[in-house]
C-alpha cells in the first residue's frame, strides 16, 4: 500500500527541485493553455494600468481655485517675512 508520499516521490527527482520526465510529460498538454492565459493576464493587468495612468495624466486642476489660507490653519510664513 502507498500513501500520498510514495506516490509524491514518482513524480519529483530523489534529489529535490526540478521535474521528472514524467511529470513534465503530464503538464505538457496544459502548457499552451496556460501561456495564452498568462498572456491575457499580462495583456489585462497592464492594459489597465496603462489607461489609469493615462487618465490620471490628463487631468487638469488649473480651474480648481485654491484657497489662499485654510479655514483653523494660522500660516507662519507671512508673519515671518512681515518680521523682516
């Protein structure tokens, strides 16, 4: 009888990393599928990023009026130059 261990071990090499020929003879029918979904993954991800950068690039905050102090804020900067 085997346990799961035994049955882990057909498919790695005795020495640790890398594959066995058979377990890169089972993932060999799913390796196509799994780059064109990697791929879309990519495509996706930086395709979104792209577009969020290029929107955040275009705004134009030129006609948002700034406030010259701001309401509880006391600005030392003038006092200062008023010293001088």
């Amino acid at each position: 009888m085997t346990n799961g261990f035994d049955r882990e071990r057909m498919y790695t090499q005795s020495k640790g990393y890398g594959f066995s020929p058979a377990l890169q003879r089972t993932r060999q029918p799913f390796r196509a599928r799994n780059m064109l979904t990697l791929l879309g993954l990519l495509t996706f991800t930086g395709g979104v990023y792209a577009y969020s950068m290029l929107a955040v690039k275009q705004d134009d905050f030129s006609d948002v009026p700034m406030p010259s102090t701001l309401p509880g804020v006391h600005d030392v900067t003038h006092e200062n130059k008023d010293k001088q």
